[in-house]
C-alpha cells in the first residue's frame, strides 16, 4: 500500500490477532482542510469500517 498506508497484525491474549489499519495523510494546504475534514474523512471512515469488518467476518468464518 505505498503511499498510502499500511495493515498491522499483533499478537494478542489467548492465540488471537489484532488487526489495525494505519493511514497516512499527506499535506493539505490551509484552504483545504475544512473540504477533508468534513468531506473526505467520513466518507473514508465509513469505507474503511466496511472493509475492516468484511476482513474479520472472512477470517473468522474460515478459521472454524
């Protein structure tokens, strides 16, 4: 995901993973921070829980 970000899997109690997503923002000029703010950042919220719960319904049906 260069440029962008990356996924992180850490060990967790009990044999689990933790999987996080961590994203990068590059510079948005001053005149443009309100449009990311409160444009483009909810929007990528709502895409990025979606794909994050597909993830962990996947992994989880197919560790059974």
């Amino acid at each position: 995901l260069q440029n962008w970000g990356d996924f992180c899997l850490e060990p967790g109690a009990a044999g689990m993973t933790r999987f996080g997503v961590r994203t990068e923002v590059g510079e948005v000029p001053f005149w443009a921070a309100p449009v990311e703010v409160f444009g483009f950042e909810p929007v990528h919220f709502i895409m990025e829980q979606k794909m994050l719960l597909t993830i962990k319904r996947l992994a989880e049906a197919r560790g059974r």
